[in-house]
C-alpha cells in the first residue's frame, strides 16, 4: 500500500537514510535532513511503500513547485520486489504532467547506480545534463521526463 508519510515514519525514514548514505552523502545527523523530513511530511509531498508491518519498506519525496523528485530510497531487503517502480509511478502522479519532471540521479557507469538509472528511463525519463558530484562524491545526471502531445490531437476540427 502507498500512503502519505508521517511523523511516526521519521526513524524508519532515518533508517533508509542511513542504508544510503554511502550513494547520497551524510543525512541521518545533518540538521538540514532532519528539517526536509519535517517539510515533506507537512506538506504532504513524501509518499512510503508499506508492507503488512505498516513500516515504509520505501520512501520517495517530490516537489511540486519544481515538478521534481527530491528523495528516493527502497530498502536493501525490499529491492526487486517491483516496490521502487510502484512508489515512481505513484509520485509521478502527483506532479504536473503538462510540464517536464525533473530527477538527480546517477551518470552511466555508477555500478550502484544501474537499479535507479534504469528504472528511470523505463518510465520515460533521459538524461538532460550533467549534475555534477554529489555529497558521497559520485558523478550524476539530470534526468528529464517530458510528456509528448498526441500529433494532431489538438488540431481536429469537429464537424457539425
């Protein structure tokens, strides 16, 4: 099930944080994260993958006003159980459809970055530009999603 995140989500949100900080940079301690967390779930831009337990087995946070995906984490013991392409589909949903969707990710050739890339571009996504290093010190992209118009949908004329 895919709900909203809350309050009582924070330590397993620091949990999944911690699984990642070696691909992401330091979180878990950092103030700033700590404050993010708070924003998203106040906002109502932070949506979990929970299994039987309740307990987010992934977490994704979006920002609407950038039509852009901020977060995005599936815990080790919950990967390739289809849960990372259910909580992207999800946010997707949330953002505006009429305008690109933006992501940070991993560039080609990150070994533990290949799940990520490819579920991305499996969803309609391309590199855009280069994203420089991030905190953990690893190259990344810009990834872009933009939803093409139907040819002509827009120029049929009715008839009367």
């Amino acid at each position: 099930m895919i709900r909203k995140v809350t309050t009582s989500d924070i330590p397993a949100w620091r949990k999944l944080a911690a699984e990642a900080e070696h691909l992401f940079g330091s979180m878990v301690n950092e103030e700033s994260f700590a404050a993010a967390m708070e924003d998203c779930i106040l906002s109502e831009s932070a949506l979990c993958l929970v299994t039987g337990n309740n307990i987010p087995a992934g977490i994704i946070a979006i920002d609407r006003s950038a039509n852009e995906i901020l977060w995005f984490v599936v815990g080790a013991e919950h990967r390739g159980k289809r849960y990372g392409k259910e909580l992207l589909e999800a946010a997707l949903m949330e953002l505006d459809k009429t305008k690109p969707v933006y992501v940070q990710t991993f560039a080609p050739g990150i070994p533990d970055g290949k799940a990520a890339r490819a579920l991305y571009l499996q969803n309609g996504f391309r590199d855009h530009r280069d994203g420089g290093l991030n905190p953990a010190g690893l190259d990344t992209v810009i990834m872009m999603k933009e939803e093409k118009p139907v040819p002509g949908f827009l120029q049929r004329k009715t008839e009367h």
